[in-house]
C-alpha cells in the first residue's frame, strides 16, 4: 500500500512540473450549428497553447433533442497568425471521427451512422490564464458550419510581471498588467 501511495506522489510532482510549463490548457465550449440548428458541447485538451502552432485533441456531443444527435472525436491543429498585445488570431484544421446517432431519420441520400469529418475555420482568444474563445469551423464532409464559444485554462500560467499589481481571476489581468512573458505578448 505504500508503494501505491509513494508512485502516487511521483506521479503527482511529474505531472505538476511538466504542467507547470504552461504547455498545456483545458478547456470546454458550446457550439451551435447553423444548417441543422442544433446546441452541443465539447472539451478540449491542447498542447503548447503558447506556442505559434498548437495541437488538441477535442471531443464534443449533440444532445438527442436537436434534430441532429451525433458526437464526434478528433485532432486539430492552430496556427497562430495574427499575435496582438491582448488577443490573438487563428487559423484552425480538424480531422476526425463522427458518430451520427439517428442518421436513420436523416432526408439525406446514403447516410451511416461512421463517418470521417474535415474542418477548416478562424478563431480569436485572450492572451490570459483563462482563456475566452470563439471560433467558426466549416466541415467539409456535411458542407455545414458551427460556431464554438468557449473558455481555456492555461496550467501553470502566471500572468503577474508587473510587481504590486493583482492579476485577477486565473491571471485574467488588471489594466496595469503588462502580459506574460512566456506569451511573447508584453
């Protein structure tokens, strides 16, 4: 039992230092898609948030109620393109797998229930700890769109560079905050 107890603690010291590098984030988002008009929502786990390219692996889930009821799973990359002292901008690709619940209902011609989807869009976030998002993705598969509007904690992240000014809620930022340094935003 006290091997158990000692693995877990290394574990622990293993995974906070290397989360401590702010090269990980985590975050969740509502999406609403306009041709089948339907409300889900998704998680993400991103890897080098800070970074000009950065990759995620991303669940999401459209409840049964909506006229479409399917989840999908996948990897997407972003390229950051436009870097802004508060904001920055993006260009997003996603690849990944589709279960298509009630794909039986569907008026469309041959649908299946497994199915292989490609999405390209643009997104905006927030330089802070916690990151607010929105993105538009358009999937090439089903030719339909969605927006995402979600939030995204950097771990690790320590926002405060400015001695004697209060980085606020998860290092959101007070108006005298002069960035984060590991952001190349200050």
């Amino acid at each position: 039992m006290k091997y158990y107890r000692f693995l877990l603690f290394l574990t622990l010291i293993f995974f906070y230092s290397s989360v401590s590098a702010q090269k990980y984030a985590a975050g969740g988002s509502v999406m609403y898609n306009l041709q089948t008009e339907s409300f889900g929502f998704g998680a993400r786990g991103i890897l080098n948030p800070n970074r000009n390219w950065s990759y995620s692996l991303q669940v999401s889930y459209y409840p049964s109620f909506n006229q479409v009821h399917e989840y999908n799973l996948g990897l997407g990359a972003e390229y950051k393109f436009m870097r802004q002292r508060k904001v920055f901008f993006y260009l997003l690709g996603h690849g990944g797998y589709n279960g298509w619940v009630n794909y039986e209902e569907s008026p469309m011609k041959d649908p299946k229930y497994n199915n292989w989807n490609l999405e390209g869009g643009v997104g905006v976030s927030m330089w802070t700890c916690l990151r607010p998002f929105i993105e538009w993705r358009y999937n090439t598969n089903f030719r339909e769109a969605h927006f995402q509007v979600g939030l995204i904690y950097v771990f690790g992240c320590r926002c405060n560079t400015n001695p004697g000014t209060n980085t606020g809620f998860f290092g959101i930022g007070s108006p005298r905050s002069k960035g984060c340094p590991g952001y190349g935003n200050y």
